[in-house]
C-alpha cells in the first residue's frame, strides 16, 4: 500500500497526521486495546518504569495524546506537562483525567518540532507512539534537547522493525489485513488505520533512529527492543 505521503510538502503532511488524529480522537483507546489485545498497557507500564520519574521532577510528556503516558507517570508526584499537537485528542485526555479524578496535568497545544518552553527547563522528555507522526523527526528530536536541562533524559517508545524471522511475516499480514478492517468496524475509519501502519512502515530501524538521537546532540543512547523490536524503548543523555 502506498500512502504517498512522502512526496507531499511538509505541512501537508502535518495537516494530515492532523486529521487522522482528529477522526480517531474518540476511538483512539479502544482501538488501541483492540489492535495489541491490550498488549500496549504492558509496554507502556515498561516504558515509565524505564523512565524512573520522581516527585519534584519537570516532566514533559511529548505528543501525549488521550493521557496514557502522563498518568502513569504522575503516580511518582513528578509534574507532568501533556503536549500534543491535536486539541481533539487533548479533549479526550482531558475527560479522562477529569473522570479518573487526576489534577495537577498541565495540558498544552504544541508542535514537537517548534516548543514555547525555555532552553533547560525539563528534567525529563518522553514520547510515546508519537515521533513517527511527526514531518521533521530531527527538528523535534533537537527541541527536545533544547528543553532538557543538563542531566535530562530523553525517552522514546516507538514501533520499529522487529529482527524475529517469522514474526516479521505475521506482523505484516496482520497490520495490512486486519487492523484497516478493524479500524472499519470498531471505528467506521479504514483510512486513517491504514495511514497508521504505513507510518509504523516507513519509520527507521532501530541502529538509524538511534543515530538521529545521537546526531540530535544525545549521548550514551540506548535501544531495548521488544518482541524482538516490534516495539523499542529508545532513550538518550543530554549532558
Ligand atoms: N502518547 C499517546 C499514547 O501513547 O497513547 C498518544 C499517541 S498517538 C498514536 C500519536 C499522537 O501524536 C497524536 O495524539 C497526535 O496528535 C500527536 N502528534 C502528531 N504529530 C505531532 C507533532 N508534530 N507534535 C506534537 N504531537 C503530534
């Protein structure tokens, strides 16, 4: 399947990614529990356990979405700032958080690529599911820099390449076949499900995505795959 998306300039792209998120605001968390069979609960618990987050710490959690990530990571009493470029998608989290009882989120509009914050004010900057939408991966990976003060840490969960032979296989029949069809029957939206996987497609492997952390100015980096990299936790060191 070709999207074509990469012949297009880039704020056409931006435009949309924006709408996929716009259309799937409202079934984003069912479809995510439908897709991985819950699956992404687990690598999401990893993921904050990986990032250690503590009280007191300034925590930016980039392209945040419907919440799942700054909720885990505000049960460590660290102050946690959700940005995301789709005021849809912030709503939902907003209902949630609102629903679940969980103040003190700071919830803000923003473009991964071009942040209002100040040069070093966080302690720590995360992304979940997030850097692959985004049109210029380097200029958000150099934000993210730019906003991480000496010491921070940078962290990534991103889909990638799984390296299992077999898997592989699997995987891409089912990401082709079944998860358009259930983004036509859970959420009456075929298309954007298939731009989804073809997003997950065309992203770097894990050796290339970890030197565009290093070329951001990210030092002792690191990848911990999952499922033999069908998931990966890639993290860096701004010092
Ligand atoms: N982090 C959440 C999670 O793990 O459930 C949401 C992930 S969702 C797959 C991807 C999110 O990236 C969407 O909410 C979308 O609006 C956001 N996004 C896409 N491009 C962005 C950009 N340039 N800057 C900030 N957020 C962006």
């Amino acid at each position: 399947v070709s999207f074509g998306y990469e012949d297009i300039p880039a704020t056409d792209k931006t435009a949309r990614v924006g709408g996929v998120f716009s259309s799937v605001a409202r079934s984003y968390d069912i479809m995510n529990d439908a897709m991985s069979g819950g699956a992404h609960r687990l690598w999401k618990d990893r993921f904050v356990r990986r990032v250690k987050p503590r009280a007191g710490e300034q925590i930016l959690d980039m392209a945040g979405g419907t919440g799942d990530i700054a909720f885990r990571l505000a049960e460590s009493g660290a102050s946690v700032t959700v940005a995301d470029i789709n005021p849809q998608m912030l709503e939902v989290g907003m209902d949630r958080a609102a629903k679940r009882g969980i103040d003190g989120l700071v919830w803000t509009e923003a473009n991964a690529e071009m942040l209002a914050f100040p040069d070093r004010f966080f302690d720590g900057y995360t992304i979940a599911f997030g850097i692959r939408n985004v049109t210029d991966i380097p200029k958000a990976l150099s934000e993210a820099h730019r906003v991480l003060r000496r010491g921070g840490r940078f962290y990534c969960l991103e889909f990638s390449t799984t390296l299992w032979p077999g898997f592989a296989e699997v995987y891409d029949t089912y990401s082709h076949k079944v998860v358009p069809k259930l983004g036509k029957l859970l959420a009456q939206d075929e298309d954007s499900y298939r731009y989804l996987i073809e997003s997950i497609r065309r992203f770097p492997d894990m050796p290339t995505f970890e030197g565009m952390i290093r070329d951001a100015g990210f030092v002792q980096t690191g990848v911990e795959p999952m499922l033999g990299g069908l998931v990966a936790i890639h993290s860096g060191w701004k010092i």
